[in-house]
C-alpha cells in the first residue's frame, strides 16, 4: 500500500470526503470494523446507576484497564515473528528526493 506525504490539508483533494457522501460512510464502517477487529473492546451488559461524575469515571476507568489488561493478555500469548536471516532485507523508505512510485516528488 502506498504512503503519500502532503505538505498541507488542501493538497489532500482526492482522500477528502464531503459530508453526506456516501463514500464517507463507507469509510467510516471500514474504520470502525478494522478498529474492532484489532482492539475488541468489552463492556459489562447493563445499565448502571452512579451517584456522581467521580463513581461514573471510576467505573469507566476500571473497565478501561481491564480492556488493556485483556489486549496485552492476549498480544502475550501471539506468537512472536522472527526475522529470517536468509531473506531480503527491508527496502529502503520513500524519502522526498527518493519517492517510492518513481514518480517526481511531491507529485502523486
């Protein structure tokens, strides 16, 4: 997948989506799929009454690091990739003078 550099917001003019367009949803469910794929986060079901701002924090705060506890449990237990001494080695990265398309820089 290629990476783009922009040296600002406007040169951006074919990533950025209007609101209302259907494109943009799309891109927000892909978003949303992916992040929940990588990251599953769990809540307790139910509703729960607090009495404050500081017991409603509290409680999101504790569900919150057992969400991490479980994500760094289960990134524990995957199995860890080696680099293979006999492969090639990485190519360089893209730098300005040297765009990875061969395309002139700043140009996409």
């Amino acid at each position: 997948m290629p990476v783009f550099r922009y040296r600002d917001v406007s040169d951006m003019t074919e990533v950025w989506r209007e609101p209302g367009d259907p494109s943009l949803f799309r891109a927000i469910a892909r978003l949303w799929e992916m992040s929940a794929a990588l990251a599953r986060r769990r809540y307790p079901p139910g509703v729960y009454r607090v009495r404050d701002l500081e017991q409603s924090n509290r409680l999101s705060k504790q569900w919150s690091v057992r969400n991490v506890r479980e994500l760094h449990a289960s990134r524990a237990h995957a199995p860890r990739v080696t680099p293979d001494p006999a492969a090639e080695p990485m190519p360089e990265p893209a730098t300005p003078d040297r765009p990875e398309t061969g395309r002139e820089p700043g140009r996409r």
